[in-house]
C-alpha cells in the first residue's frame, strides 16, 4: 500500500529558495530557522505524525518535479517510510521517488523487514540494515559498470539486489490504541555501505520525524545538488543536514591497511586540537583505525558519529561548535565493527573462517535485527577481499516470500541439504525450523540483556527418532512453560565446537530443537586447519580489556585479511601462470586467449607454492583448497579474474595494433585488395569501440591509453585508404564519414 503524503503549503517556495545556496547556511536555515517559525511551524508539525492516511495526496508529476535525483540516485535508490496499521499490519505509507519501481512482492518484502521481527518493548531509535531480492528491468547502468570495474570485489554493485538501511523508532504514544507509536524510515540503495547508509538513516530518520515531508523533500533537493559523484579512489564530502561525512571508496589498486585513512584522522584531529587550543575546549581523543606506532587514546567516550549504535544518537545542536564544522570521517564506510558482532564466538573465529570461505550454510538467531544484521556483514566480510558469492540475508523474517523455500523445506525433508545461505533470524519460530542446519551462532543482544534472561535458547537432543512439524510445535509449547523446566534430557550439546566430520545434520536418527540457546557456535565442523593462538592471546589477553573496540576490530580485521591473502597468493600466482607472455601481442594475430584452470594440477604446485610460504599456519592445506575449488566462492573469484584478465589483454592487443608498423608488422605491401579492405574494417571496428565506449572490455582502460590508441589508429587507415585502395575504395570508405561530418 503506497500512501502520499501531503506537502506543506510553503514547501514549493522554500525550495525555490533554497536550491543555490551554501551547503551549511540552507541545512541551518531549514531545521532553525524556517522549520521552525511561526509561519510553518504548525503545519509541519500536523506532518509528523504522519499516523493517518490523507484524504487527498499530492499529484506524482509534483513529486517527481521536485524530486529529480538526477545525481543522487547514483547513491540512493529511493526512500521508503513503513508504518504499522492495526487493520493492514504494516504497510508503505511514502515511498519516493518516482523512479523507484519495485513489484508488489518487493513491497511487501520490503514492508515486513523494515519492523523488527520479534516482541520487543524497547523504545527509541534503532538501526540495522537487510538485502533485498530485486528484479531489475533493464540491465546495469554503464555508470555501475564503471564502478564495478574500480573497486574490490565485495563492493560491487548486483543489480537484482537492493540493500535497505532502516531506522526503527518505538515510543510509548497513550493516543494509540495499541500503546506506541511505530515507524521505520527506510533507504535503499544498490551500494553496500553499511557504515555510511546506517549514519545517513539516523540523521535523515531523525529530522524526518522532528519535521515531517516538507523537511525531507528539502534534504533530498539538497542532497541531490550537492552531493558528489561516485568516485571511487577520491575523499568526498558528503552534506548532510548540519554535519559533513567523509569517505573514501577504496579501489583495486588500494594497499590493504594503508596510510590513507590515517592520515585523514590525522588531518581532522590537528585541526581539531588547533580550534582547541584556541577556544579553551574541552580535548576530546580520536580513535585511529590501525596503525601500530600510534599511541592510541583509550579514554574516548563519544564514540556515536564513528559507530552505529541502537540507542539514540546525539543530536548536532548538542554537539561542540567545532565538530559542527569539521567533516566527520567514516573510515570504512563499507564494514561493521567485527570484534563486536563476534564477540561471543572469538574462540571460534578461524572456524569461522572457513566455513565462509567454503559457502556453508550458518544460521545467526538473535533478539534484535541489530546485532543480527551486524554479525552476518561481519562474517561475509571476513573473507575479505574475496567475494562471499552465495546469499546472505543479514535479516530475514517469517512473512518473506522466500520462507518456504530456504527454511521450511529443509526443516521438512531432511534429505535435502539446506541452501548455500546466511541468514540472520530473531522469531523464536526459526529454532524449530533449522534444526537440521549444521551450523548454528546464537549472539547475544547487548540492548536486550534484561529480556534475554526470560528468552534465551538452549541446545537439546531428543530420543525420538524425528519429530513430525506437529510434535515440533507441542515441544517448543512444552518448553516454554514452567513445568519443562522439570523435563530432562538426554543430553545437551556444548557451545563449543568439536571436531568431528562435516555434515548436514548433528545426528541422522534424531532431531534436536534450539529454544534456549546459550550464545555461542554450534557445529561438528572439523577444522582444516589449526588455531592460531597468537589472535586469541592479543584479543583477550589483560591490556585488551583497557582497548578501545576500534583497536580490537582493527586487530581482528588484519588476522583476517592476512589470512585470506596467504590463501589467495597460491591461486593468483598459477593463474597469472595461464596467461601469455607478450611475444604472443602480434598486431597480424587475434588477442592471445586464457588457458583454463586445471585443478589437478594447480593443486600439484601447492607443495612448491603453497601458503606454508606466506602463512605459519600448519594444517591441511591441500584438502582445503581441494574442498574451495568445488565452492561458488571459487568460481566467482575465477569468473571476476578472467574478466580482468581479458581486459587487460584486449587492452594491449589494441595498444600492440595501434603502436605497429605497417609494413613490417603486418606486411602491407604483399596484401591485395580484399585483404586490404578487411584490415581497413577492423580498424574502424576497433575506432568505434574506442569512441561509443559499449566494450565491457574498455572500461578501465585510461583515457589518455584510449586517445593515444584512436589517433594512431585513424592514422594508419587514413594512410591505407589513400595509398593502397583503389579509387572506387576510396570513395566507398570516405563517404560515411562526409556524412558524419555533414
């Protein structure tokens, strides 16, 4: 149900006004000044509620006029506001703008996985993030190919996949009849930042519900015309309302851990300490990223505009003078805190690894989306820069339309092994649902530690052979009364994991429910490889416990992305093996092709080549890699890497071409005439992809390569047409471009 709401009676003019202005004084002027004088002030208020539906909403033309988004939907796919009817459930009460087109079942999707999936009685604002299947009608724009092509693999753009960032707010409102007042602004968009998107939804959210549509529409006007391009590789400062974000999209030429990020902490917090210093202000201490020659201050206590919370965030009229005015840095604007999502599994982490590295499905049940969503971003990111190519839904509900499909048919036939899947679940429904899943991650909710006494879950095993869907749900009825608390058992599973064979299921003749979990990770994974100690010992060891989170994400994040590289080493070097040396570019040749991937005997070089060389983890490391060569993470990586490759190679065949000599290369003076008018055609042919810029394969070729390539080449069959074709030739090829020019 998609419901307008209507516009403020001033809202045209104030746009009108507003659309030149300097970033600063207009978002000033519209929360201070113009939202809240005595002119509007009423009926901006009368918006937001925005509780009741309107008896006549505005015209789509009206919308659509002042919401062009010709920059912003580069960023933003649209903005969704989800309300909860006590007739309908919950429905889209605004949805903008009018290039945003998704299908009834999209909606409906949408609708339910911008409210919590769970009975909390929590109030204030709460943030969390899903992904959404979408069914896109056109194929990816030239722009996002671009994009796709500059940046790392685990941020490119899927085209039939929406992420939604969501802003929850849950308050005690008497005039409802159901007791609160609950609504969720929702942003969509096509990037998975969800560091930056989280932050934008907080304060976009915020002044939305402070000041209604009018307010909303204004951001958006100004955010469209003063945002800056999708550059990835550049600092960009993003306005947003009285605050400037800055980011940097990394790319594929970016060194892991680098100094970038660094020195623009750095360059904030001099400015920071110069206004300090002049104004007398209280000092306030920074957070790096990483950088391990840098004495770190731990006694930070605003850490709100770096990290996203579920607690209500502090508004910018509370904030110092000077932090108004300096940009607020977002380091990776990508990520999640990943200490703090896996908090509760830290014992488990290299487990963890692996199971993301070999595509297992893993089950993350939680009280709240929040934490859940995080805990599934962090582990998809862990593999990092490896693309996790399955699917994962950092929150999924019960009303998806996909329910029956990932979980019921597994839970019914336990034959079936469950789908290459991360899901992040909070109904108490899903524990009877993926009990056969065989690896499980129950987290605990940090701003739900006082429900989480009376609902947690806990592991059992039944003597049944199996249990029907019918007896699943009289034994989780059974057990959530007082009298099973007098039931025993057969035995209970340990949160710790042991090491047993891979498989689908904790036993083949029995079945187990998971209602009272303790937190923790459950599985009979066996390990490939062993611990590694020394990440462990860093991360708990006495003086983490006066770390900062950020110091101990940064950690965990190295651990990582080492890890992953001493694994990718191996694979990037026998695949570079495949490709042709450069006596191979021959200008009288088509460009040189790939050799395939064999299997055999890439796993052959290991014991020459292997990460033993790189990594001092011990372990079997042949069987693992045996086991990823079979995983969609591996075909994707070889399916991204080939496509790169080619590129390259297509660029340097056409630089080859275009750099020969006509006679010595290509022997000019022994073709006739027919051969003559073929090379004359493959000129133009590659003239005309070097122009219209349609090749996928000349994406990232440089622009300076690219016009270089194209006057050497109009050169050459300029020289060929004049001295070497016949007359009638000559009039034949000349011709179409006299009518270009014409």
């Amino acid at each position: 149900m998609n419901l307008a709401v209507p516009l403020s009676p001033t809202s045209s003019n104030f746009h009108r006004s507003h659309s030149d202005r300097d970033l600063l004084t207009t978002e000033r002027r519209l929360t201070r000044t113009h939202l809240n004088s005595s002119s509007s002030s009423s009926n901006l208020t009368s918006q937001s509620t925005l509780s009741t539906v309107p008896s006549s909403p505005p015209p789509t033309a009206t919308i659509s006029n002042r919401l062009p988004w010709d920059r912003l939907q580069k960023w933003l796919y649209g903005i969704a506001v989800v309300t909860f009817d006590l007739e309908l459930g919950q429905s889209i009460e605004l949805l903008l703008p009018n290039h945003c087109k998704l299908t009834d079942k999209e909606k409906l999707n949408l609708s339910y996985l911008a409210f919590p999936d769970t009975n909390s009685t929590s109030l204030g604002d709460f943030q969390y993030h899903f992904r959404l299947n979408h069914e896109s009608s056109s194929n990816l724009t030239t722009y996002y190919q671009n994009y796709n092509s500059t940046v790392p693999a685990p941020l490119q753009v899927d085209n039939n996949v929406l992420f939604g960032y969501v802003n929850f707010r849950q308050i005690r409102d008497k005039s409802i009849k159901r007791g609160f007042f609950q609504k969720s602004f929702v942003v969509l968009s096509k990037l998975p930042f969800i560091q930056l998107f989280l932050t934008i939804v907080r304060h976009l959210a915020k002044n939305f519900f402070d000041h209604g549509l009018a307010s909303l529409e204004a951001c958006c006007h100004l955010m469209d015309h003063q945002w800056p391009e999708l550059e990835p590789g550049k600092t960009l400062l993003i306005p947003l309302l009285d605050m400037v974000l800055q980011v940097r999209i990394p790319t594929h030429g970016d060194k892991p851990f680098s100094s970038s990020d660094i020195n623009q902490f750095r360059s904030i917090v001099d400015g920071t300490q110069a206004i300090n210093t002049n104004q007398n202000a209280t000092s306030h201490s920074w957070k790096f990223p990483i950088d391990d020659d840098t004495e770190l201050d731990t006694s930070s206590k605003n850490d709100s505009e770096h990290e996203i919370t579920s607690s209500n965030s502090t508004t910018s009229d509370s904030l110092p003078k000077y932090e108004q005015q300096l940009p607020c840095l977002i380091p990776y604007l990508y990520d999640v805190n990943t200490y703090q999502a896996l908090s509760g599994v830290l014992e488990h982490i290299q487990l963890l690894w692996e199971l993301i590295l070999l595509n297992e499905p893993i089950a993350i049940l939680g009280s709240f989306p929040t934490k859940c969503s995080q805990t599934v971003q962090a582990l998809v990111h862990i593999i990092w820069p490896l693309r996790y190519a399955s699917d994962y839904r950092p929150f999924f509900t019960i009303h998806n339309s996909e329910f029956h499909q990932i979980t019921f048919n597994s839970s019914t036939k336990p034959s079936l092994p469950p789908p290459k899947i991360i899901i992040g679940v909070t109904n108490p429904f899903f524990a009877k649902l993926l009990h056969e899943w065989p690896h499980i991650i129950r987290i605990d909710d940090a701003h739900e530690k006082t429900k989480a006494k009376h609902e947690k879950f806990l592991l059992v095993e039944h003597d049944e052979d199996s249990l029907s869907m019918n007896e699943l749900e009289e034994s989780l009825e059974l057990s959530s009364s007082p009298q099973a608390q007098q039931i025993k058992t057969k035995k209970k599973i340990s949160t710790t994991s042991k090491p047993f064979k891979p498989t689908h299921t904790f036993n083949a003749n029995s079945s187990h429910l998971t209602f009272d979990m303790k937190v923790g990770l459950y599985t009979k994974y066996k390990t490939y490889l062993q611990r590694d100690k020394t990440i462990l010992k860093k991360l708990q060891s006495t003086n983490s416990q006066q770390r900062p989170d950020t110091v101990q994400n940064a950690f965990l994040r190295r651990f990582f992305l080492e890890l992953t590289q001493s694994f990718i080493i191996p694979l990037e070097s026998y695949f570079t093996s495949l490709l042709r040396l450069k006596r191979f570019y021959q200008a009288s040749r088509e460009s040189p092709s790939i050799k395939e991937f064999d299997n055999e005997e890439f796993l052959k070089r290991l014991d020459q080549y292997g990460p033993q060389l790189t990594s001092g983890l011990k372990g079997n490391w042949k069987d693992l890699y045996k086991h990823f060569l079979s995983t969609p993470n591996f075909r994707l990586w070889l399916t991204n890497r080939r496509q790169e490759a080619t590129a390259i190679i297509y660029c340097e065949h056409i630089k080859t071409i275009a750099n020969c000599r006509l006679e010595q290369d290509l022997n000019l003076s022994q073709m006739n005439e027919l051969e003559l008018i073929d090379l004359v055609i493959k000129f133009k042919d590659l003239i005309q992809r070097l122009e219209t810029k349609n090749d996928e394969r000349l994406i990232t070729i440089d622009s300076g390569l690219r016009s270089d390539c194209l006057e050497k080449l109009k050169m050459k069959m300029k020289l060929i047409i004049d001295e070497n074709l016949s007359d009638d030739m000559k009039v034949l090829f000349n011709k179409p471009r006299r009518i270009s020019s014409t």
